[in-house]
C-alpha cells in the first residue's frame, strides 16, 4: 500500500474490535489520511445469496463514511477460486466442467450482485490462483521460522504449538481445541500426516483423480493451497506487512481469521491491527447457510424486489446486528424506499417547475452531497461503530422535514431543495441516495425492471396517455372514470402519485 500521507481531518471513527472486543478509535492508522482494508470476500462455488452480500454491503457503508471523512480507502476483496468445493461441485456437474470454468461463472454472478446492489468495486479483487509464488514464499519463511513442518509430499502444515499467541484473536486455549480446521476442509488424509491435530493445512498435496491443473509445483511437493493461506499472502502483498481493518462474517472469526493471523505473525508481520466482523443474515431465525435449504439467491430476490429495497432491508441494520430476512422485512424497506425516493422526486419536480427556483440544485451530483455538513447528530453516530439507528433515526427526521417543505400551503423552492438535499447527503453515506446511479433510472422511471431504456419508453407511452385521460375525467369531475383508470394501472404493477405538479407514476 502507499506511504503517501494526506491532509485529512483527524478521524474520529471507533469501531468494535473482536480482538480488543471493545469499541476502539480507529485512529491512528498506519498511514495517516489512509485507511487500508482487507475483507475476505467470495469462495466462487455457488451463486451469491444475500448473506453473502451481508459483508459486501456493511463495509461499502464503513467505505463511504471513511471516504465522507476525507480518508483515502484501499480496500482488498478477494476472490477464492480454488478449493475443495470448487473442485467437487465442478466435477461433479452433469456434464463436468473444467474446475477454473465453474469459478469463472460464479464470480461474475457475485460480481453483478455486488454492482446490482450498488456495492463499489473493491481498489483491488485478488484471485487466490493469481498469487501462488506469493503464497510458496510465505510457507518458506514460516518453514525457515520453525513455525511450519513438511509431511508427506505436497503437504505442509502449521505447527500451532510453536506460536504463544494462537487464540489470541477469538479468546481461545490451543488445549482446549480439538481442531483448527474448518470443517469442511477437514480429510482424513491431511488429518493423518499432522503432527498434531490442532495443526492446519498450509499446503495440501495433489490427489488421485483430480485435474492436473489444480496444483502447483512447490520445493515440498505437488498441491495447491489451504484455504487461509492466500488471505495472509495476498492482504500483505496489496497492504504490507500491517494495515488497518480486517473484517469479513463473524462465522470467518474461527478458525479461518485465527489462522490468517496465525500465519502472518508467525511470518513475522504486524498483520491486522483492527478486526471489524459483520453478523449474519437469519431466515427464521437460522443462519443463512446452503446447508440449511434456505438460502436466498440474489438474482432470484431481484426479479421480485427492486434492487435498493433489498440493500435498505440488509444495509440499514447495525453491521453486528443480526438482520432477520422476512416477506415482512422486504415490505417494510419497500415502503421506506417508496417514502425517500417519492419525497425527493416531488422535490426536483416542484423546484424544476419553479422558474425563479434553484433549478437542478435537488439533483445536485455526488460530489456535492458529500461536502455538504451533516447534521451533528448524524455524524456522532456514524463516528461511533457506525450507528446506523441513530443515522437512520436523522434520516427519518430529514424525511419528515421534506415532506413537511412540501405540504406547505406554498412550498418555498428554496427551502424544498436544501431539505432535499439533507436527506440526499446522509443516504449519499449509506449507498441509497434515489437519484444516485444505481438507482436514478428507476426513481425517476427513465427504465424498466429489465433495465430496457425503448421498453420503457413504450410503457411511458402508454401511461402517459391513460393519466392524461385521467386528467381530463377529473377536470370534467368524473370521479369514477378517473377512479377506474388508476385502478387499471395498478392492476397492471403501475402506481400513480397526484402532486401539485400532476400526476406521476413509477413500477410497483
């Protein structure tokens, strides 16, 4: 990561530390003005669901608050695209398909979640397979160190043993551990070559029967590598030897983060000096898990529910809140999103129609929302482990003073967009400004749920000519013909809103 210092404002951001298990300033960071951060990101075996995107979503928000504060941000996600599963699922598919292939198809699936999602990309995206000289270079000097040992060929693992601070991260006893592999990595084959059980797997040899391009050439034998390897390898060669933030699920905690840490202290670097652990989504009240069956693919949720409704219902929770997925959560963020981005949307129209008015300031761009001052209230929130109800809770009063603006006998242009552009300011931070460009095509009804620019413009076609002969049946006080008309456009998904500016209509 650069050295190159800035001049940002002195950041006041504490965060919970599951290490420290404390809320701790954040500052200093290593670099002053620089903020790095490691996140574990995808394992590319299946489709992305929306636990999955728990992690993509809480960090994007401590992204934006960071950068709101004047920091530079170099975020690290990486991408696993090699492991057992992988290997499995791709062989085992009907027809089998090549093992790179199958990661390939499921990156970009987690990749167009993301963006759908409006999740910034990442400064880098790291493949495991990408950094292999890297990882062989970290075995060798934990090797060197005493703190790695060879099996049998392609094997190697880490002596837990040797390191007095193993556990220090999630408060455990080596003793008091029957493994430090996850369980889904564990072979009886790898268990059966350790000197120890509570040793991990650094490197595992190449078995019978799997592709020959799924491993790799090393001084100790053919394999390809642990699952926690590459994290320590590749969060060094994009940050250093230390950096500010690791964060990922807090199910990552053990044994995957305790290992990462493991490796990289052993190899003699600072390594992480915050860890920042999101908590999971529950359906039913049961983790978000493929094993469980109730898992909720992301593309499947997006072809029922707009894509800002689905972030506000996972993103406007505490990051280590646990979000309770529900039919009852989903309608509840509809109908916030439906309040913010209606409010707002009557905000441009009403100032846009006023001649002597700010025309265009409710529409103001990104890079004026964010040196516009936050209410107090909302930053000592955000500064304290990023606070969402109390940001939320300023949310809600922005929204009530907009409205407010807008209800008056004769709304004050100038008055209406200044509130509008408050409210557009704090949600600017938490990634669901409407008029934003993840969202500005459907809030101001520019595309289809298809994303269609010419199917949307036929439909517009066609409602505007049902809401003009609405408008003559209400001139002409033929209630129920005007009544009828919207009642045939909701039935087809098409929700009208009176102003005083006319009628509007977006897709429900």
């Amino acid at each position: 990561m650069s050295t190159e210092t800035t001049d940002a404002p002195a950041l006041a951001l504490r965060l919970y530390d599951s290490a420290a298990r404390d809320v701790v300033p954040l500052a200093p960071t290593v670099t002053p003005g620089v903020v790095g951060i490691y996140l574990c990101g995808a394992t590319v075996q299946g489709s992305p669901h929306i636990g999955h995107m728990r992690s993509g979503i809480a960090f994007d928000v401590l992204r934006r608050w960071l950068e709101r504060c004047g920091q530079k941000v170099v975020l690290i996600r990486n991408v696993t695209d090699i492991d057992d599963k992988i290997l499995a699922k791709s062989a085992a598919a009907e027809p089998p398909v090549q093992w790179w292939a199958w990661a390939q198809r499921f990156e970009r699936e987690f990749d167009a979640a993301y963006r759908a999602l409006g999740i910034a990309p990442p400064t880098y995206e790291p493949r495991a397979t990408g950094h292999i000289p890297e990882m062989i270079d970290l075995i060798s000097r934990l090797i060197d160190a005493g703190h790695a040992y060879v099996g049998s060929p392609g094997n190697v693992y880490f002596d837990v043993a040797s390191l007095p601070d193993y556990g220090s991260l999630t408060n455990q006893r080596p003793e008091d551990l029957a493994t430090t592999e996850d369980e889904a990595q564990i072979d009886a084959d790898v268990e059966a070559d350790k000197r120890s059980p509570r040793d991990f797997a650094l490197w595992k040899a190449a078995k019978p029967g799997e592709p020959d391009d799924a491993a790799w050439d090393t001084p100790w034998g053919r394999g390809r590598p642990g699952w926690h390897l590459e994290c320590s390898a590749m969060s060094r060669r994009y940050l250093g030897d230390e950096f500010d933030i690791h964060g990922g699920g807090i199910d990552l905690r053990f044994p995957h983060h305790e290992n990462e840490q493991a490796q990289s202290h052993g190899a003699g670097w600072g390594f992480a000096r915050h860890w920042v652990h999101n908590a999971w989504v529950t359906v039913k009240g049961e983790k978000m898990s493929k094993s469980l069956g109730n898992s909720l693919v992301v593309a499947e949720l997006l072809k029922a529910y707009p894509a800002p409704v689905l972030r506000l219902a996972l993103g406007a929770v505490h990051h280590r809140s646990t979000v309770e997925f529900s039919e009852e959560t989903l309608a509840d963020a509809a109908a916030l999103w439906e309040r913010l981005a209606g409010a707002i949307t009557r905000a441009l129209e009403l100032v846009l129609g006023e001649a002597a008015g700010p025309a265009g300031s409710v529409d103001a761009p990104a890079l004026e929302l964010r040196s516009r001052p936050l209410p107090g209230e909302f930053t000592a929130a955000m500064d304290e482990d990023l606070n969402l109800a109390g940001a939320m809770a300023c949310v809600h009063a922005a929204l009530k003073a907009l409205n407010a603006a807008l209800a008056a006998p004769t709304p004050e242009p100038t008055a209406v967009a200044a509130a509008a552009l408050d409210l557009r300011a704090m949600l600017d931070v938490l990634g669901l400004d409407p008029l934003s460009e993840p969202w500005r095509a459907g809030t101001l009804g520019s595309a289809g749920a298809d994303g269609s620019d010419a199917a949307m413009g036929a439909l517009d076609h066609l409602v505007t000519a049902l809401l003009d002969e609405r408008s003559a049946a209400r001139a002409a006080k033929d209630w129920a013909r005007a009544d009828a008309l919207r009642d045939q456009l909701a039935a087809a998904g098409v929700v009208v809103e009176d102003s005083a500016g006319g009628a509007r209509w977006h897709l429900a």
